[in-house]
C-alpha cells in the first residue's frame, strides 16, 4: 500500500552530509512568495474589520469590499507564483542531478552489476521523486518559520497583548510536538519491516498469478493474502493513531490561538478583564486582530500537508546518495600495454556466478581467442578487462608490473554485444574511437568487407542518421557497426565478442582476413565460437563457468 | 459502472458513519468557532459603547464558552474524522485487493492468457492505491460541502441578496475548478505521463551498451541526446504546473470576490455580519479544496474502471471438454508419447522451446506446432484442464515473495516438512536452504532476491517435483550450476522418475542434462 502516515513536522534528524549535486536547495523566491501570500492576509483582515465597523457605524462599505477584493488578488497570485518558483526550482534542480548522475550511472552499469531497468528507475523516476520536496516542502518550511512571526507584528499594532498571546501559544506546541513526534517515530521505525514486507504482497502474487493458478494454489494464496492484507490495514492504523494525534497538537494550539485571542479581545472591548485593560481596543482593531489569528498557524498546517513530500524527496535522495557512493573509482590512466598476462584470474558475480581461474598470456600484437560454450563466460574475460566485470582474484600484468582494470581502456577497440549509437551520422559513430580518422574511402572498404555494402547503399552512406533506437538498422548491422567502429579507432588492443556471428561464409571469410591483417601490429583478442577465427589464433584460452556461492 | 468500492466500504458501514459524522462536527465547529467569536467581538463592541448596563445585559458566558466548546470539538472531531476515514479505507481496500486478487486468479484460469495477468501487477497495485486515497478523500468532501451549508445558513439573518452572493460564489469555485480540472488537466497529465515513459524508454535504450559508453567514453553525449527529452519532460511538468497554480488562484481570487460581495450586499446588525463572514471565511477554504479532488478525479475514475473489469472480459466460458482421464498422452509436433516417456525438445535458441513448453502447460497459446495432451488440443483444454496433469518448471523460476517453505508449499495442499525436505534433497537444493539463517523459514525477499540463479532454479525444482503430477516439464533445470552438482542432480532426478514413473518433457542444452531423455524431438 502507498498509503504513508502523515507525520509530525516535528524536528527531524539530519542526514549525512551529502556531494553538493544532492543538497535540495532552498527557494528564497518560493518561500518569499509564501509570505506574500501571508502578507495578503493583512489586506484581507482590514477588510473584513472595516466592513464590520461600517455595518456597525454607517459608514461606507466599498472600502472594505476593495481591501478584500485586494487582499484576495494577492494571495491568489502568491500562492501560483509560490507554486511556480517551486516548481521552478525543482526543475533546475533536477536538471543538476541529471547533468551529474547520468555521466556517472551510463559507463558504470556493468560494473555495478546494474539492470538496465534498475538504472533507468534510478535516472528517471528516483530524480522525480525529489520534486516535492524541493518545489513545496522546502519552501513552506522556509515560509512557516517566518510567517507566524509575520503576522504577530502585523497584529502588534492593533493589539500586541493578541500578538503575544499568539506567539505564548507556541511554547507548549512546540513542547507537544517533539515529545508526539518521537513516539509516532518510533511506532513508525517498530512496524516498518513488518510493513515493507507485508504491503508488497499484493503485487507480487499478481505478478506470480501464472506461476499460482498452475499450481492450483489460488483459494489457499487468495486466503493468505487476504490475512496479509487486514494485517498490513491493523498495523498500518497503529501507526497512523500516533501520527494522526500530532496533527492533533497542531489542530488544537491553532483553535486555541483563536480562541484565546477571541475571548481576549471580546472581554477587553467588555471592560471586564480580570485585570487592569494592558490596551485601548476598538471594535475595528479587535475584528483585524481576529481575523489574523487563524492565519498565525496556517503555514504550519500546509506544512505538516506536505510532510509526504518531504519523505518521497528524502527516501529519493537516499537512494541517489547510495548510488552515487557505490560507483567505481576510476584507476588513474596509463598508457597503453604492449602485452596482457593474466595469472589465476576468478571473476565472481553478486549471483554467486564464478568463472576461473583463467591464465593467458598475450605477448604483443598478434590474434587471440578466448573460447568456450556459449553463457561460460568468454565475454567476461573480456569485459573484467575493461573494468566492466569483477575481479576477485589473481592479477592482471602488463609488460611491465599489474594492470588495474580499466586503467588503460583508452587503447582498447572494443566490439561486443550491444552496441552504443549516440545520435548522428554513421560516419560520427564510426569516428568514435577517435585517434585518425579514417578517410571515406576505408571505412566504405571496411563496411564493404564487413557485409554492409547494401545497408550502406539502401541507406545514404556514411551519411545515414543514426540514434540509439537503431534507425532501422538490424541486431546484427548495429554489431558490424560497433566491430567496423573498433578497427578504425586505430587502438593498440582490439577487444571482440563473436566478431564472426550472424555474418555469412563469404563476409565470415572477409572478416577473418581483416583480422588476421590487424594482427601483425596490433593486439587483437577474440571471445569466439568460430573455429576458423580460433585456427588463425597464436593462443587459445579456455573458458567455463563454475557456480559458487552459498553452494560452493 | 459498478463502483468497486461499494461493497467494501459497506462492510464498513460502522467507521465510515463515525468517520462521517466526525467530519461534519469538524465542519461546524470550524465555521462555528470563528463565526461565533465574529459575533461575540462585534457584540462585546457594542455593548462596551453602550455603557455599564449594555455590559451587564450581554450574555458573555455563553459565547465563550462555546468559542472554548468549538475548539475543543473541532480538534478532538477532526482526529476522529481522519482516524476512522483511514481506518475505513484501509480495511475496505483490504477487501478490494483480496477480492480483486481472487477474481483476476479465475479470468487467468479461465482465459487463454495467464502471463498476461503478471505482466499488469504494478498497474493494479497503483490502481487500488488511488482508490484507497479516493476512500480517504471522500469523508474529507463531506466536511468541505457541510462548512459550505452552514456558512449558507448562518448568512441568513443578512438578506436574501447576501444569501445569494455566497451561494453564487460557493457554485462558481465549484463549476470553475471543475471546468479547469476536465478539461484541461487530463491533456496535460497524459502528457506529462508520455514525455516521463519517452525519457525513461530512451534513457533504458542509451543505458544498454554500458561497455561501449565506458571504453569510449560516451557519457557526455549520451546524456546531451538526453537532454532534450528531460527537456520536454520538464516543460510538460511546468504546464501541469500551471494549470493547478490556476486552478488554486481561481479559487482564491473567487473566495475573496464572494466575500465582497456579502459585504456589499448584508443587511443586517454589525455582529450578524460578523457571524456571517468570519463563518463563510472558515468555510471557503475546505471549499477551495474540493478542487484538489477535482483534479485526482479522471484518475480516479479510470482506475475504478479498470478495477472492476479485471476479469469479466477475461472470462469467457470454456468449451466443454471431457475431462482427461487418468494419466494423458502427449503429443508433441506429431510424434505421441505414452506417460513415463522422457522427451527432450532440440533446436537452436529462438527456435520457440519455451513457447512449446508454456503452450503444453496452458499459460499461452501461441505455439505454432501440432501439441496434443490426451488427445485434445492444451488451447481448447486451457490452464483448467491441463494443470492437474502437468507441472512446469520455468526458465525464470520464479520464486513468491515468502519463507522457503511457502514456495514449496504452493505445489499442492497438505505437504509437511519431511516431504519438503526430500524434495529439497533430490533437487540438490537441501545444502543451499542448509546455509539459509533461518532454513525453510527464511524469508526470500521478491523474486527470491537473496539468492543466485542456480539456487532459486534448484529450489524451483523442488516445487516441481512436490507437485505429483504425471508430467513434469523443464526448462532448462541444471542452468548456472558447476558440473559435479549437475552431475548429482541428474543421478537423483533420474532415480525419481524412475522410481515414480513420471513423465519428463526437457528443455537442455547441457550433456548430462539432455541424457536423462531418451526421446529427442527436433524443434526448428
């Protein structure tokens, strides 16, 4: 259920210190226009104590209605300009956590061991999570600390016995709301696990319904599910009561703050306080004054509204938090290897998948093959090579001592499974790998050698727009475009999966030769199924997969 | 339409009354406290300026202590009002899951198309969320409409004129936020809906070659093709933005012109008027709130919809079919086996083993080749006739969110620990549930989170073999695991079916797997 309590705006403890992209900034504009808002009561009071006192002495009655009329036209367009600021803000804001987290969470996917759906929940919905909190909760506490005060002194004039009495008011509220707002945390805190795990089980049963009714399980899972359901519904008002009975001080010291100045100012107008009159009270004075006084906690009520906001924002932020903590430091660069060893290597997955260990040894330009069954893990070799696996044990050497993974990814080629096409032209994407760039000519040979000369012809050449969905190109065309972007990227270390798969015999045949011509001077690594390709190699290094784990 | 919330919160008729009730005590004591302390201070003016005898002839006890009264009642009522309303739609929506639950399980019986079912999971929980808040929301409404009705009443004593500039006022804000929230908030929600999946979808496509982005540093343009859709999301976000600051200043700017214009329009004695306005002040602001309702409600609206047709579309009746008798034969692309044979499906990846297999158990109907069980096609038999013979272990294996033990207990009805615990054994997964904290009770998070693929598939396969069905159907059983457990996991299974006489229907690409069947059909 989504349904969360409705806190207390109780002091609440602050989290640790976040990177500066995370910090939710502070509206001045928005909260400054919460005030006008509030400032807008003070026209409308007049107004409303002017046509009393008209009513009362005669007098004329257009004054009033202007005022209210004025007061009202203010506070309409603070409210909307405070909602737009916020909004505003929240925006910038967002725009910020994207500018930083998304160079950050785009190279760093695998490696994190990240779903592309988890990542995208992450970069998408978490970011807008935090707009609440930035565009209404921050400002309206920024505006609910000053308000109350605000209108205090706009009383002040009229009376300032009302006004003192006002802020009197906020000594025992305050008192009561710590004191509600620790027990409804802790309520809170002692039923979460139970609550967490017991409210996801109506979606997951929908979610395994198949997996249920071909069991013939769905009477007994409907029974318990029901159960669940009135259980999460007790709990949940458990919590509730609590939080619901800080709302309860707030509604109460609002009431009151009216009720005290009302019987204050009614029986000073009277003459019968039971002490000597501290002020001279006029009806108008007493009326503007009354009509402020509900507007002295109202900040504070549409702040204890938004306390949902401010949870989503703060559970959103935590979640970005983690996530930016958990991304890969970056091994400083070095440059490019001449030859790769690799001594008792074990990559091992969060799922407990291991593959290892593994030993090559690449000396210096020449082909390779990493070769294996289909799911055993010849990828990953490649991929712990580009920091794109985790290593659990044993050494990566170059020529001349240990390699971090990663640390030389700018001398690797690499062609793999996927492959990324930012929006342009083919030619664009085909420059990728920077260092020269290829004349038109090579990359149409090399398109011709790799089978793509009637995708080059169908379409308008290397002028052909790309983007990430593919424009119309296939599985297999976007792979020979990754592996043509490899070759001419002119990096010493060619890194390639299955460069051969889907291609026919004769482009099989054409590749191989490219390769094979590569070879002589650069280092050219193969994870590969394609006995041909593996009968050019110098070494072969095999690979499979071990499941460990818990198991192991 | 049938209001899926009808029943349900009729069975909580008793909090729902309470909750009512509290809101419209709320509602008064609200327009009460203010209007009153209106009337006492305009009262108490005059009679201050009438001299000494005035004072002794006003009633003061009265007004102050129902001002004290009114404030004590609206705190105390208001708690009342949002602890019974939660308290009533929690537990009516607790219904509406558990029946929408039940309901949904027998439209994918009955249906052709089970799978389809999961797939909508997170859609119905949003669903019933909103309808849980619309629950919330609609004892809230009563307190608003109550405050506009006593405000109405208590303006009587000033005049027809005044009477009806409030009741003008109270229905422009409401025809207003209405007119607003129709017709303009649905664009701009949908639109804001579709910019937010456009971004999201492309950001998943851009996320997929993590690899090429790392090597050669794509990220930065990667994220400035990305930036025009954030762009456009952020715009939609601002529209909608907009239109609900609208909507608010709207209201506002109405409340403050019907005041006005009861002002200009009272006839009547200065605390009349007093009364009049500070209560139509109290009662106008819940009133502008209605059109925050206004707002949810096309959402709302189409939840309901949808929540009260899952299943009846679905449920067509199935055409009557003999029921199998005892064990069935299969017949799979033409070739037909006795029960007990062990058949393994052979083809390159993508050449649809899966689909065969889910087609032969009832969850699709998609298979293109010539399936029988029994005789009769598995798409007229459908999931209800098929499942008492046949138990599918998915690829996926999918685990409920649950101990170990309620996995295993989905298989059937009645099954103890031992019989778990043997099953546990013979799937190889006794040592994995062995190095559980709590074993059998451990708690798996959703989709058995806490464990790798080869432990939530051996676990799977304890399920399966729990089921006692004359058929059992694998899909690629022995995936992610080292070559000795695969070795000891087919010795037992082979000695089960063996021993049962169960019939096996495969899906391996892995040696020692494929060896367990001595039938191969080729699936091309």
């Amino acid at each position: 259920m989504s349904h969360t309590p409705p806190a207390p705006t109780g002091p609440t403890p602050t989290g640790p210190a976040r990177p500066p992209a995370l910090r939710p900034p502070r509206s001045l504009r928005a909260t400054a226009w919460w005030l006008a808002d509030s400032a807008g009561a003070i026209p409308a009071a007049l107004g409303l104590a002017w046509a009393v006192a008209a009513q009362a002495g005669n007098g004329p009655m257009w004054p009033a209605a202007a005022l209210l009329v004025l007061g009202g036209a203010a506070r309409a367009l603070a409210v909307a300009q405070a909602r737009l600021a916020g909004q505003g803000l929240a925006a910038r804001f967002q725009s910020g956590l994207r500018q930083v987290l998304w160079p950050a969470l785009l190279p760093s996917r695998m490696a994190r061991g990240a779903l592309v759906g988890e990542d995208a929940h992450l970069a998408v919905d978490t970011i807008d999570r935090t707009e609440g909190l930035v565009a209404r909760f921050l400002p309206l506490r920024g505006a609910s600390a000053a308000a109350p005060l605000l209108i205090a002194l706009a009383v002040a004039p009229a009376s300032w016995v009302s006004a003192m009495i006002m802020l009197a008011t906020l000594v025992p509220f305050v008192l009561g709301l710590v004191l509600a707002g620790g027990l409804a945390a802790r309520r809170a805190r002692a039923q979460h696990a139970a609550l967490t795990r017991a409210s996801g089980l109506f979606v997951d049963r929908i979610a395994h319904l198949p997996l249920i009714v071909a069991s013939g399980a769905e009477e007994r899972v409907g029974r318990q599910l029901a159960g669940a359901t009135q259980d999460v519904a007790h709990r949940t008002m458990a919590v509730l009561a609590v939080a619901f009975a800080s709302n309860a001080i707030l509604e109460f010291f609002a009431a009151l703050c009216v009720a005290l100045v009302a019987v204050y100012c009614g029986f000073a107008l009277l003459g019968l306080l039971p002490f000597p009159a501290p002020e001279h009270l006029t009806l108008a004075r007493a009326f503007y004054t009354l009509a402020l006084a509900p507007e002295f906690y109202l900040g504070m009520r549409r702040l204890a509204a938004a306390y949902h906001d401010k949870q989503t924002g703060e559970a959103a932020l935590e979640a970005l938090d983690t996530a930016m903590t958990a991304l890969p430091d970056a091994p400083p660069t070095v440059p490019a290897p001449t030859r790769l060893r690799g001594q008792d290597v074990v990559i091992a997955y969060p799922d407990g998948t291991r593959i290892g260990p593994l030993a090559w040894d690449w000396p210096g330009p020449g082909l390779h093959a990493v070769t294996g069954a289909t799911g055993s893990g010849k990828s990953s070799l490649l991929l712990a090579l580009v920091g794109q696996a985790p290593l659990a044990q044993g050494q990566i050497l170059g020529a001349s001592g240990a390699l971090q993974p990663s640390a030389f990814n700018a001398a690797v080629g690499w062609a793999g499974q996927a492959v990324a096409l930012p929006p342009g032209s083919l030619r664009r994407n085909l420059a990728l790998g920077g260092a020269p760039t290829a004349s038109d000519a090579a990359m149409h040979t090399l398109l011709e050698s790799l089978g793509l000369g009637t995708m080059l012809a169908r379409r308008e050449g290397l002028d052909t727009t790309l983007d990430h969905r593919g424009s119309g190109l296939s599985g297999g065309e976007r792979r020979r475009v990754g592996l043509a972007r490899a070759i001419l990227s002119g990096r010493p270390i060619l890194l390639l999966d299955e460069p051969t798969a889907d291609l026919d015999s004769a482009s099989a045949t054409a590749v191989r030769a490219v390769l094979a011509t590569l070879a002589r001077d650069r280092l050219v690594i193969v994870a590969t199924h394609d006995a041909d390709l593996v009968a050019l190699a110098q070494t072969r290094c095999a690979v499979d997969a071990v499941e460990g784990g818990l198991a192991a | 339409m049938i209001d899926p919330l009808a029943a349900p919160l009729a069975r909580q008729r008793g909090p729902l009354r309470a909750a009512m009730a509290c809101a419209v005590l709320a509602a008064l004591a609200a327009v009460g406290l203010l209007g009153v302390a209106g009337w006492f201070l305009a009262g108490a003016a005059l009679a201050g300026l009438g001299g000494p005898l005035a004072v002794t002839a006003f009633n003061y006890l009265l007004p102050s202590a129902g001002i004290r009264a009114a404030a004590i009642t609206r705190t105390a009522s208001r708690y009342g009002e949002r602890l019974l309303g939660h308290r009533a739609a929690l537990f009516a929506l607790a219904d509406v899951r558990a029946s929408l639950f039940a309901r949904i399980a027998q439209a994918a019986l009955a249906g052709n198309a089970p799978l389809r079912w999961g797939a909508l999971a997170a859609r119905f929980g949003r669903d019933v969320d909103l309808l849980e808040d619309a629950a919330i929301r609609r004892v809230a409404r009563l307190g608003a409409i109550t405050a506009g009705l006593a405000a109405l009443a208590l303006t009587l004593p000033l005049g027809w004129a005044a009477v009806l500039a409030l009741a003008v006022g109270l229905g422009a804000m409401r025809l207003a936020g209405r007119a607003l929230a129709t017709q303009r908030l649905p664009a701009l929600q949908q639109d804001l809906a579709q910019a937010h999946a456009a971004l999201a979808a492309d950001y998943a496509e851009m996320a997929g070659p993590a690899v090429d982005i790392a090597v050669y540093g794509l990220a930065p343009a990667m994220t400035a093709a990305l930036a025009e859709r954030a762009a456009a999301q952020a715009a939609a976000q601002a529209a909608l933005a907009r239109a609900e600051a609208a909507i608010t200043a709207v209201q506002a700017l109405l409340a403050a012109l019907t005041l006005a214009a009861m002002a200009l329009l009272a006839q009547g004695p200065a605390p009349l008027l007093a009364l009049a306005l500070l209560a139509a002040m109290a009662a106008l602001e819940p009133w502008a709130g209605l059109a925050a309702h206004d707002s949810r409600a096309p959402d709302v609206r189409l939840a309901a919809e949808r929540i009260a047709q899952a299943g009846e579309t679905q449920a067509q009746p199935a055409a009557p079919v003999a029921l199998l008798a005892g064990v069935p034969t299969l017949t799979i692309a033409g070739t037909t086996f006795a029960p007990g044979a062990r058949v393994r499906l052979d083809g390159p990846s993508g050449a649809g083993k899966t689909r065969l297999l889910e087609t032969l158990a009832g969850l699709r109907g998609d298979a293109p080749r010539a399936l029988a069980v029994g005789g009769h096609d598995p798409r007229v038999l459908g999931l209800a006739g098929l499942r008492a013979h046949l138990a599918l272990m998915p690829q996926a294996a999918p685990l409920i969110a649950g101990t170990v033990a309620d996995n295993l207990a989905l298989a059937r009805p009645g099954i103890d620990r031992a019989a778990m615990a043997r099953a546990l054994h013979l799937a190889c997964a006794d040592d994995v549930v062995a190095t559980l904290p709590d074993g059998l009770d451990q708690w798996l998070g959703s989709d058995g989170a806490r464990l790798s693929g080869g432990q939530r598939r051996r676990i799977a396969l304890a399920r399966a073999l729990l089921s006692g069905r004359p058929w059992l159907l694998l899909d690629e059983p022995s995936e992610g695991l080292d070559l000795l457990t695969e070795a000891r996991l087919c010795r037992r299974l082979g000695a089960w079916l063996d021993e049962t006489g169960t019939g096996l229907v495969l899906v391996s690409h892995r040696p020692a797997m494929a060896a367990l069947a001595d039938r191969v059909v080729p699936v091309l």
